[in-house]
C-alpha cells in the first residue's frame, strides 16, 4: 500500500467562484495585502492501484475536464505562475472527512464497474491547498489561515513558501491511516476517593465533570440493588472508562443544557430576579399556559418534535436545536449538525412526518470586532460564515428550502 496525490484545480484563465469567496473572508481580516488567491483540491488515495487505472478514476469520476485539470503525483501548483506562499488544509487523523469518505465510495464502484476487487484497506483523504501572493511572513499566514480558513480543533495546516515548495515539488503524501500495536484494553476507574481525587480524574481524562457531579456518579455505584445487578453480568463495583465516558458525554452543555437549566441571577435597572431554569420558566411554562387556552397544541414536550394542528386534514411538526457550543467549536460541523438533527426528529415523530421547510435564527457577535478574543474562541465573522454555509449544505442542498428567519448581531453573542 502506498500514498498517491491527485489534485485538481481550475484551469488557468477560468473563473474558481469559490476562491473567489475564499479571497473576500481573508481580505475582510487582512485587507488589499492580499493579491491574488488560488484553490487546489487534493485527493490522497491510499492503495496499491497502478498509476494508470488512478489517472483513469481522476478523469473519469473526479475531474470536470471542462474547467478542472489534474495531476497524479505532481502539483498542480506548477501550471500557475508565481506565489508567494502555500498552505494545506486536512483533517487531523480520527476525524470524520465526508468528502473522503464518499471519494471512497466511489472508487469502490468505479473498480467493481471494471471487475477489478476493492481492498477494505482502501482509504481517500481530502485536503484543500491554497496559493497565496502577498508580502507576508509564515507566522502571519497561519495566523490568516487559522482566523479565516482552518479550524486548529479538527484539521491541520502545512506551510511553505515559494521557493521551498519548488525546492520539494510540492506538499509531499500525509501518513493518514493510523497505524498502531496498541492493544485495547478496558480499566476500572475507583471512585471510593477523596474529593481532590475526584477532582484529578476528571480533570485528567478530560471529562469536564464537577465534583459534585463526580459524587452524583459514584452514590449511583454505590447502590446495593447497582452491584447486584453488575455482578449478574460479570461486573465490578466500580465502573469502567467506557463508562464514566459516556456518563461524561450525557452531562455535557451539549448534551444536558446545564445553561438553559441553572439558575440564573438576572440583574436590570437595579432590580434582581433569580430564574431557576430557562427552559422551565420560559419555554416549557409558557407552553403550558398556553395550552390552557389554545387548543391547536396536539403534542408537546413528550415526542422527537412538537406537533400543532394546521387544520383538519394536517398536522406540523416543529423541532428547534440551538447548537451554540457545537457551532462556537466548529461553525460549519456544529451548524450542519443541528439542522440535520431537526429533520431527523420529525421525521421520527409519532409515524413520521415530512419535511417541507427550514427557519433559522441565528445569533452572532459583531462580524467587524477588532478587539482580543478569548483563547480558542473564533472571530465572529468566522463563526458566521460557517454556520450560514453549514444551513446551506445541511439543509438546502438536501432539497429542503430555508423559507424564513432572523439574524441579530450583538456584543453579548461574542462569547
């Protein structure tokens, strides 16, 4: 098995719209320093297939030989002229790469087309390159890749300037199939231990788990009808990674809306009101008086979505997801992400609705701020230009139209 590069780019003198748009988020951080901005697709096929038949699924499956040209094994980079830099974007190894993933796929079917075996070992990886020309030095272009392009949370990024990347011939293949003797194996994690212990373990497996939370776990294991019950299955006590894992996972901001469920001390005009619970208090309280005096509620709160009468012959189904802290994290996956979800939930509510529309609210700092943002935290703009092209991909390009909305810019959304 080795490592091939196919890269496709638009052909010279031919219009690329979406370097074009590339361009316009890079030059709203860095301005008319900025010349000119190329876009280089790379396909990194891990296989033992021969050259030729590679060149064959390049042209005939990846390639728009209309406006798209291809090189195996060299870069494409070389027909244009002069840059001053490059950088490559890909995911970080583990991480769900859907265009890879699908160029698999296809390569799967295209060999079986030609009666030649696909090895399950077989693996695409997706990658975009940028040629770059501006007077800049390598720490500022990272820093432009990393506010406009690449998010340090799930890919990584390769640098090099001109005259090193003719010097190499390019970006060289990336060893993305992990490779690893590791041998799995499961621990018991001992939760009979002080607080500051407790503390420790979740701070060292990265759980985010207060110690309260921690003793909420342990009191659950501690239970003498829990031991009996685990001893029946072969069971300790105590319970295993995996399974502190997953209790982790469900108390997550995510998961649990710990915000939407705290109480909250809200101050205004020198007057001070607690609000135990967002989401009890104004959202499932106020659907609940209503209901006592409209009757169009047919299901609330109990189902995947809420369901209202629309008239004698239908009913609507709604699902909202917020998706703050996914998309604060990465905009395009925590956006597409969440309006997916709100398909999936009415499609799985009562026998099943159809989905018709999409409405979107959505809420962002100031897109202009020049001011220090926290550490990991994304500029706003960044921010919003994911999320909008993860409701593009995630919902309009599945058929289903986004028919209205809001978009509210402020401060307090800044993070």
């Amino acid at each position: 098995m080795d490592y091939r590069r196919i890269e496709l780019a638009v052909k010279p003198g031919t219009d690329d719209p979406y370097a074009h748009h590339i361009l316009r988020e890079l030059r709203s951080f860095a301005g008319s320093k900025i010349k000119n901005l190329r876009m280089i697709r790379v396909y990194t096929v891990y296989s033992d297939l021969q050259a030729e038949l590679l060149r064959d699924f390049a042209l005939e499956v990846l390639c728009d030989p209309v406006l798209y040209f291809f090189e195996l094994d060299l870069p494409a980079a070389a027909r244009f002229s002069e840059f001053s830099w490059a950088f490559e974007v890909s995911f970080k190894r583990g991480v769900t790469d859907n265009v890879g993933k699908t160029a698999t796929e296809v390569l799967k079917m295209f060999l079986e087309s030609r009666n030649i075996p696909f090895d399950e070992r077989y693996r695409i990886f997706y990658s975009n390159q940028y040629l770059l020309e501006g007077d800049f030095t390598e720490n500022e272009v990272l820093n432009l890749a990393r506010e406009a392009i690449y998010n340090p949370l799930i890919e990584e990024v390769e640098v090099l300037d001109y005259r090193r990347f003719k010097l190499h011939g390019g970006f060289k293949p990336k060893q993305m199939v992990y490779v690893s003797d590791h041998t799995p194996s499961v621990q018991v994690i001992e939760l009979d231990v002080s607080d500051k212990e407790l503390k420790r373990i979740s701070e060292q497996r990265v759980l985010a788990l207060t110690v309260d939370e921690m003793k909420y776990f342990r009191a659950y294991f501690e239970r003498e009808d829990v031991q009996e019950e685990r001893r029946k299955i072969g069971l300790g006590k105590w319970p295993t990674d995996a399974e502190i894992e997953c209790f982790a996972q469900t108390q997550s901001e995510h998961c649990k809306h710990k915000i939407f469920n705290a109480d909250i001390i809200y101050r205004e005009n020198g007057k001070e009101q607690k609000i135990s619970s967002l989401f009890k208090t104004y959202i499932q309280g106020a659907t609940e008086k209503l209901s006592e005096k409209k009757k169009w509620l047919v299901s609330v709160f109990k189902d995947n979505a809420g369901v209202i009468s629309f008239d004698e012959n239908y009913n609507l189904a709604f699902k909202v997801e917020t998706h703050n802290s996914p998309s604060a994290l990465d905009p395009y996956g925590g956006a597409i992400t969440g309006i997916v979800g709100c398909d999936r939930d009415p499609a799985g509510t009562g026998i099943g609705a159809r989905i018709i529309a999409h409405t979107d609210v959505l809420c962002f700092g100031d897109p202009y701020y020049r001011g220090e943002l926290p550490p990991r935290m994304m500029h706003p703009r960044r921010i919003m230009e994911g999320v909008v092209k993860g409701i593009e991909d995630g919902g309009n390009k599945c058929g289903i139209p986004t028919v209205n909305g809001a978009i509210i810019f402020d401060d307090s959304f800044r993070g």
